[in-house]
C-alpha cells in the first residue's frame, strides 16, 4: 500500500490514504494528496492550516483552491482561498468550524501529519490583476473573508501596483480579530515585505457584537463616513481607489450597492476594473 505524505505530495495518481478514522480510502484521480504541517486555533469558530505545497502547484495571490479529506469514498470538496502568498512554499488556510458543516466538523480536528486533498486548479477574481492602476487599494473583510487578503498582504506585487493599502477586517468578538491583526503585525518583520509595507498600510478592525474600542459593521462605517475618518483618507473615489470585498453573501450585498454608489465599476480578470468580490466559503 502507498500512503500519501510528503515523498508523494506531488503526486495525483491513484494511491490509498489512511484517514482520522483508520478507514484507508482510495484518493480520487487528479487530486493532491497533502501534509499538515501545523494548525492553530484562535476561538471555538476559527483556525488555521499550513499543508505541504505541490511543487507543480502555481496560485496568484487571491485565489482559492477546493479543499477535502480522505474520509469518504466521495470526500466534500469545499473552495479555500489560498491565506499564503504565491511565493510561499507552503500553503496557509484560514477556515470556519461549523459544528454539523459537512467538511469543517472534520477538519477543524485535523493534526500535523494528516493529509488532506487539493484539487489541483486555483481559481478567484480578488487578484490584482482584476483591477486597474490606481493610488489605494481597500481590502473590505469580515469572519473568515481575511484569507484572500492575508495572501495578497504578503505579496510584493500588491505593493509595486498600489502606493496606499487600507484593510479593513470585521467580526462578532474581538477574538476573531487575533488571525488578521497577527498577519498585519508580523508584515513590518517581514523580510521580503518589512521595507514596502512601512508606512503605507492602515488596519481597521471592529466588533459587532462585543463591547470594544472600535464597534461597527463595514456597511455602517462607509455610510457614516467613520471609515474615511478612521483611514484619514477621502470617501471611495475611481479616481483613486480600488476595492476588493470578502465576506458572507449578505455582507458583499450590501458593501457592493455603497461602492457602486460611490461610482465604482466592477471588474473581472477579462476586464479589469474599480472593484472586485468574493464570497468566504463557508461549511
Ligand atoms: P453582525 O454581528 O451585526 O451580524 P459572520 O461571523 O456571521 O460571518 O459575520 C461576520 C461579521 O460580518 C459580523 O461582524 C457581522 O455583523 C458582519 N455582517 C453580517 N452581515 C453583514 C452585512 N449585510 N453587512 C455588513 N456586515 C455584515
């Protein structure tokens, strides 16, 4: 028997896996077979996952990937935007636990060393390649919304097209800020974009539903002006600003209809434009 690890990592033949449960599986064709490397845990809703990364695998920052677990015949496939930056040699990801979601009951139990699939063809439109040259660049995130931009954060190439990033990351508790606020800390350190980031990156982050220092949803904070007031910039402009959105369905809604308000046009990778939209995956 083959088992899946880091000697097969870049293999997607057929091959059978050991899984939590001690059942062996025969891994679906054309799919990666990939290994923990390390887990953490942030509240009882959230955590993230770093898993060996195929050498043939090639992302841009932004995209996501479908996600699964070699615990079914026919294992739940889920999208992931990719949390890491294109250059990494591994890959990060930042997910929900959803007490009866069909994938997240199990992965949020996984441990170094386990394996989980990847199906093999990243996909996305939060790429800076869907949006036009312009002076700022807003990433607008709530709950598990923050991966595609701890990825782009991380990216060099965010910082060569945009001069100013303002990001901005909601959720229910304070505790659910600790993933986003621990990326945007660490970038300063950073050694490849330590020099870029200093200067030119703001951090928003408020709470809903705990009693904090900064309280609002986004919607509240465009339509009150507190977030260009909190950013020290202007409101939304297409003279000067492009935006990417990741959150829950509701949350895009409604961030999308103030942001076309403001005159911003929708981009794609076949037409780049003012802004672009992603929903979080949950489950
Ligand atoms: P609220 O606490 O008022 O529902 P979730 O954890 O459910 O994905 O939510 C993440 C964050 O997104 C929460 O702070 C939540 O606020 C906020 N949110 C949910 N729906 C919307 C919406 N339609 N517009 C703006 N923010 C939203």
């Amino acid at each position: 028997m083959r088992t899946a690890g880091a000697a097969d990592r870049n293999s997607i033949v057929s091959e059978t896996i050991p899984s939590a449960d001690h059942q062996v599986y025969v891994k679906p064709d054309n799919v990666h077979a990939e290994t923990v490397v390390s887990v953490e845990h942030y509240t009882d809703r959230l955590f993230s996952f770093r898993i060996t990364r195929p050498q043939s695998f090639r992302f841009r920052s932004g995209e996501f990937v479908m996600i699964g677990l070699p615990n079914a015949a026919k294992p739940v496939f889920r999208a992931y935007s990719v949390a890491s930056p294109a250059w990494d040699e591994e890959l990060e990801f930042y997910s929900i636990k959803v007490p009866d979601g069909p994938l997240t009951q199990h992965l949020q139990k996984i441990r170094p060393g386990d394996t989980v699939l990847m199906r093999p063809k990243p996909t996305g439109t939060l790429v800076v390649d869907a949006l036009t040259p312009a002076r700022r660049l807003w990433m607008i995130a709530t709950g598990t919304g923050f991966a595609p931009f701890a990825s782009l954060l991380r990216d060099p190439e965010t910082w060569e097209k945009f001069e100013e990033v303002v990001v901005t990351n909601t959720c229910r508790e304070a505790g659910e800020l600790a993933y986003g606020t621990k990326i945007v800390r660490d970038l300063e350190a950073d050694p490849l974009i330590g020099e870029l980031v200093i200067g030119r990156l703001r951090y928003i982050a408020t709470t809903t539903r705990e009693e904090t220092s900064a309280m609002g949803r986004i919607t509240t904070l465009i339509e009150t002006g507190k977030l260009f007031e909190m950013a020290s910039c202007a409101p939304f402009s297409a003279d000067t600003d492009r935006i990417m959105i990741c959150g829950s369905l509701d949350m895009i809604r409604d961030v999308k209809a103030l942001v076309e308000k403001a005159g911003l046009v929708e981009g794609s990778n076949s037409q780049p434009a003012d802004f672009v939209v992603e929903r979080a995956f949950v489950g």
